[in-house]
C-alpha cells in the first residue's frame, strides 16, 4: 500500500498532494476495518461464547472501537448524533448501555455483553458511513480544523482526528483481540492474514481517544 505523509495541522500542499492525502487515508481505514474483521474472525465461536478468560474485555474494546469511530465521524466531524444512539439505539443488546459520547467510561469496555452477531452487524453500517464520509472528503475539508479545546487538544484538522482518533482505537481494539488469539493457544497466522499487513499509522498512545469514550 502507498504510504504518503497525512497532514496533520494546517500545511500548504499543492492540490495534487491534498487529493493524494485524502485517498491514501481512505485506503487506510479501509485496511483498518478489515484487518480487524480479520482478527475478530481468528477468534472462534468457542472462544466468543464468553468461557475464554478475557474474551468479554476483549470484545468490548471491538465495541469500544466501533462507538469510537461512530462518534467521531457523526458527532465529531459532522454534527450529527451518533448511530449508536439512534438507528442502532436498539439493536444491539449493550450490557450496560454505551455511555454518552461526550462522557465515555471506560470501564464499560470491561463489562459490555454486546451480543457478537449483532455487533458486527454494527460495524458493517459504521464501516459503510466512515467511507462515504470519506470518500466525499475534499482537499480542503481534510484540513478542516475541528475545535477540540475542550478535550485539551486544541484545533486539529480533520486528518489528524481520522488519523489518531480512528485508526489509533482500531489499532488497540487488533491488539486486544490478538491477546485472546494468543491465550487461547490458537495456530500462527496465516501468511495472507492480519499479521502481513503493513502496521497502521496510528500513535496508540491514550492521545488518540481523543477524549471519546474515555
């Protein structure tokens, strides 16, 4: 995969150079989203019936990440509410209920009981309303400010959100599932698997919750 620096604060890039950062970080997630697929899939249906040691944690960082990346695209970069709390307020059985998105706890990643099926169902309309928010994403709108001050992160544009926000919570969510592949004593991955994908560009630090749900 092409690999081309994503500006991160305002720059001066030539139109070409914009219209390249945008695609090249539309591949990305689109990468994202299925080396985490990937990985949930490792997983067998033995070890998601919640009697693996950590697998509920686990599966609620994979939800975790989901409302993550629903609330950054809807609520955070374009206003709207999140499908969690709307289209999808009752179609998967939370346990307990995700919390508010401006106020995450985190220990809900702990405790959530989502049911997978429907989880996943989740992240099939997530995944579709991340790419068509990015995919209609201009040069000009990925240097887009968005004012998160109150979260203690100044004014960073819409590629740095993406970036660290997004793809920093997929990142976490590949590596908790991961653990549960390793503790359950599962075969080495697959060559064409998850583990040949290039690492994504995405600092894991706990900077890049970006003050969502969490």
């Amino acid at each position: 995969m092409r690999v081309i620096s994503i500006p991160t604060e305002p720059t001066r890039l030539t139109a070409p150079a914009l219209r390249d950062a945008v695609s090249s970080l539309r591949e990305q997630v689109q990468e994202a989203h299925r080396v985490l697929e990937e990985r949930l899939a490792e997983v067998t249906s033995e070890q998601s019936d919640g009697s693996l040691p950590g697998w509920s944690q686990r599966l609620g960082a994979y939800a975790h990440a989901l409302c993550v990346e629903d609330g950054t695209i809807h609520a955070l970069l374009k206003g709207d509410a999140p499908l969690f709390a709307t289209t999808w307020a009752d179609q998967v059985q939370w346990g307990p209920p995700p919390p508010r998105f401006e106020r995450g706890d985190q220990a809900w990643i702990r405790r959530v009981e989502g049911e997978l099926s429907a989880l996943r169902r989740y992240a099939t309309a997530v995944f579709a309303a991340t790419d068509l928010y990015l995919a209609s994403l201009t040069p000009e709108g990925l240097v887009r400010t968005v004012d998160l001050s109150g979260r203690g992160l100044g004014q960073p544009t819409v590629a740095w959100v993406v970036s660290r926000c997004l793809l920093g919570e997929l990142t976490s969510a590949c590596s908790a599932l991961s653990v549960v592949k390793r503790r359950a004593g599962a075969a080495e991955t697959p060559t064409s698997a998850a583990s040949s994908y290039p690492p994504f560009r995405a600092d894991p630090s706990p900077r890049t919750r970006c003050g969502l749900l969490a």
